[in-house]
C-alpha cells in the first residue's frame, strides 16, 4: 500500500508535539517513530492509495528552498556566504593571534572567518591564543599581531589544508609536526613589523602584500594540494541553505537551553565572554572585561555560530607547554546560535580529517551561516563553564 505523505507527516508531527518539553524534545523516544523513515515507508509501498488515503486532498511537502547564488560567486566552505568564484580553489590560511593584554589592539581579526580559541600554556592563568582562520587573505590590509604555534594548531590547521602562519614556537614540540608532509607548508617570522611602542614581541603583523611575497618566495601552492581532507572544499561545516536559518528551538531536541551569555571561566587569564547582541543575532566577544574591537576600524568581534568542544589535554613539560587531544571520538561539546544552545558530540579521527560535529539525534549538525567560533576547553574544567 502506498503512503500518503501529508498523513504521514501529520501522524509524525503529532507524536513530536506530544513528546516535547519546554524547547525541546523528550529524552524517551518510541520505537516505532525511532524506526520511521521515508526510504522505508517508499520501500514497503504499493501502487495504489487506499479509500481512506484517497479521500485526503494531497498537499505538497514544505520544501526548503536555497536562495539563489549572485553570478560569479560560490558559498565560502567556511561561512557558507557568498563570496568571489575567483577564491573557490584558494586555500586559508591560520593565523596565531597573541591574545594577551598587552598585544591588545588586534588588528584585522573581526574580517575572519573562523576563530579558534585555546589554552596556550598551563601556566599564566591558563593564558589563551586565538587562531584566526581566513580565506580572502588576499583583502588584508594588516593582521595581528603574530606570536608562535602550538602542536595542536598545526594540526587543526591541516584539517583546512590552511597555510599556518606564526612566529616560531617550541621546537622540540612543534618540529616533529612541522617536519610531517602535510605539517610544512607554513611561514615563521616573516611578516612585517609594525612600530607600535610596544616591545618586540607584540609587533609583528600580516601586512597587505606580505603573503603574496612569502607565497612566491616559496614552493607552496596558494591552492587546495593533495593533502586536503575530503569534503573541506565543499563544506568544512554543514551550512543550512543558503537563504535559509535555523533556530535550535524548532528542531526538537531534547535539550534546548538559553544561551545569551557564554562565559569561558576556564580561561580565567583572559575572562572570554560571548555575549548576544539580539539586534545583530550574534555573539559579540569579550575578553579582559571589555568588548572586542578591531584596532584598525573598531569592529566588533563577532560570531553567528558559538562551538564548544570539551578536550582533554596533555603538558608536555614545566614550562606548561601542552597539546590537546584534539584526534578523539563522541566527544561532547555545544553548539549555539541565535541565542540558545544544544549538546552535541565531536569525531575526529585523524591529523588529515575533518572535525565532525553531530547533534543529540546522531545527525550531522547543522549550523548557520555565518562566522564561527571554537574554543577546545579543558576537560579539568568543563563543568565551569557558563551557559545562560
């Protein structure tokens, strides 16, 4: 017998509105609704309606439709935005940001397209560094300001086939990365240096026309080689239709928590913050008490999607030096947008894969378009974190 989908879709509706609670849905889910699946109900159909079926008037299923790409452009594998054709191919690059006070004004971090958030070293109050992910680097007018990397961004950096930018870091630690095949495409020290009364250490920046020279001056392709992992040149997320957003509340999940202030307690030298701007629909980031703002324009640092994955850690010696064990599976973390937040687990199964995030319903999470940021919050401290 075939199946009449309206009827179908109004049984299935019903039980989901049964079994939620508040935002979402019941932890409890039937057997039967658990089981159902349109490939299945198609597989076990007939050719012909039944009187009771037939006496339904038919009505199309809701479709979501995808807003229509302008000419000459493509939806950016790290925003899912529109952006020139022309950079389709180009691979990001990673920037280390230093992130301590007195490196602050950044500069050039808000035109990012992802960032990454991250405990640094185990001493200094746990001091973080960002990673500053961008595709148009060709637009940069001045990026900073640099410091050294960490093993674990080099291979955070590789699930992008992104070109690393940073000003050395420790070797013992960080060469045995760099010296791997996929790990040596990356620039150390080769920026411009800005005088900006500050010492040494906080005046190196990327500069409009410094990586196109360190680009020619060496062998590495400005485009996606042979180490990019499957599906980064597609969607290194799984963007919503363009045109289209999601909003945690409608999707039935069985936690659906608000989320209007994300405090990072974990990262007790910085004090990070996220704080939604319900105007914008966006998380706006705090660190050192005050809200994050470019040195070069005053833009606001801020993020359409909030990733929080619980990591644990390794130190690798007195100094606090450290690399997360980002290579992990069903992991938990978060994932908020439009002011609220859900749970959801993290895969990643090796230095050349993508991370993979997935919601409660064990479906490849969906997130909006837009920018994204990550924090890898240490384990130890996971149950600080405040979400409200």
């Amino acid at each position: 017998m075939k199946f009449n989908k309206r009827i179908v879709s109004v049984a299935l509706t019903a039980m989901m509105l049964t079994a939620a609670v508040g935002c979402g849905k019941s932890d409890k889910t039937d057997e039967a609704e658990e089981g159902l699946t349109w490939e299945s109900i198609e597989d076990n159909a007939g050719e012909e309606e039944s009187t009771e079926e037939a006496s339904v008037e038919e009505e199309p299923a809701e479709e979501i439709v995808s807003a229509e790409i302008p000419a000459g452009m493509y939806r950016s594998e790290l925003t899912g935005e529109p952006i020139s054709e022309s950079l389709k191919d180009q691979r990001p690059i990673a920037v280390m940001v230093d992130n301590e006070s007195a490196a602050l004004p950044h500069f050039g971090t808000a035109e990012c397209d992802v960032v990454y958030e991250m405990m640094n070293s185990t001493q200094n109050g746990r001091i973080t560094r960002l990673m500053c992910m961008m595709k148009d680097w060709g637009s940069i007018k001045q990026l900073g300001s640099i410091r050294s990397t960490r093993p674990t961004n080099i291979i955070l950096a590789a699930e992008w086939n992104a070109v690393l930018c940073h000003d050395g870091g420790p070797k013992v630690h960080i060469d045995p990365y760099l010296a791997k095949e996929w790990g040596t495409n990356h620039f150390s020290g080769t920026f411009s240096r800005v005088d900006n009364g500050k010492k040494r250490e906080y005046t190196e920046y990327i500069l409009s026309g410094d990586l196109e020279n360190n680009f020619s001056g060496s062998s590495f392709s400005t485009t996606y080689n042979e180490f990019t992992p499957d599906g980064v040149k597609e969607n290194h997320f799984n963007f919503t239709p363009w045109g289209n957003e999601i909003n945690l509340q409608d999707k039935g999940y069985a936690k659906c928590l608000d989320a209007t202030t994300i405090d990072i307690i974990p990262f007790t030298h910085n004090s990070s913050k996220l704080v939604y701007n319900e105007e914008t629909k966006e998380y706006e980031y705090y660190d050192y008490g005050n809200i994050h703002k470019d040195g070069e324009d005053g833009e606001v640092l801020s993020f359409k999607n909030v990733i929080l994955q619980k990591c644990t850690f390794n130190q690798l010696d007195d100094h606090g030096y450290l690399i997360y064990n980002c290579i992990d599976i069903n992991q938990p973390g978060y994932y908020c947008t439009n002011g609220k937040a859900t749970d959801i687990v993290w895969t990643k199964t090796g230095e050349l894969v993508k991370t993979q995030f997935f919601d409660s319903q064990a479906n490849e999470l969906e997130i909006n378009n837009g920018k994204t940021y990550i924090a890898l919050v240490p384990a130890d401290t996971w149950d600080q974190l405040v979400i409200q």
